[in-house]
C-alpha cells in the first residue's frame, strides 16, 4: 500500500468489538450503507474507497466507556431515522454545539457512536 494514504500518527483503522457479527453487519448497513470485506465468522473489514476504514471483531462482551466514535452526515435527520429504523438505541437527541448539531446512539453491541453536521 502506498504511504501517500497514510497520514503519519493519524488515526488509520477503527476496530469495532461486536457480539453478533451477522446483527452488527445488517445494523451498519442498514443505517449507512456499509459494506464488508468477510475474514471468516470473527472478523470483517469495513470497506471504504480503496481499501478498508475499520472493522467490525467478535467479542464475548463490549465495554462501554471507549474513545467515541464520530462519523459524518450530510443530512442529520435522515441519518437519525436510519439509525432507529435499523434499530439503534438513540442516548442522546440531535443537539446545538459549535460548529454544527449531532447525536448519539447505542449499536445493537452497545457500542456508543455519534452523527453530526454541520
């Protein structure tokens, strides 16, 4: 792989630890269309533009209390619905901050994450 798509020290790949691999995969591509690369029944990559962002890990258990991860929308509220209708777990509503409005969700693994726009 090229080094011109890596940024030195700059966050390069997210690990997702999920408790049902088959769950985890429709949630995620139902709410934003992700796709997956399969590595066997534990492990699949979530594919981007050349190459993959991260990628989604068996674990017997998920603890909550990890870095949050925050993805991008164009359209808040669109994002929003998508998330409930695939079933995710809304812990906090849209909201007002500097520079844009989010919120934040629950994965059906509990994993915490946020949308925001600008």
């Amino acid at each position: 792989m090229s080094q011109k798509n890596h940024i030195h020290h700059g966050i390069d790949y997210i690990e997702f630890s999920v408790t049902n691999m088959e769950e985890a995969k429709r949630f995620y591509s139902l709410a934003f269309n992700w796709e997956f690369n399969d590595y066997g029944p534990e492990y699949a990559g979530i594919r981007k533009e050349g190459g993959e962002a991260g990628g989604l890990c068996v674990a017997s258990s998920v603890t909550s209390g990890s870095p949050l991860v925050v993805l991008y929308s164009e359209n808040l509220e669109e994002s929003l619905e998508s998330v409930k209708r695939a079933g995710g777990v809304i812990t906090k509503e849209p909201f007002s901050f500097p520079g844009g409005r989010r919120f934040e969700f629950k994965d059906p693994s509990s994993n915490t994450l946020a949308v925001w726009s600008t």
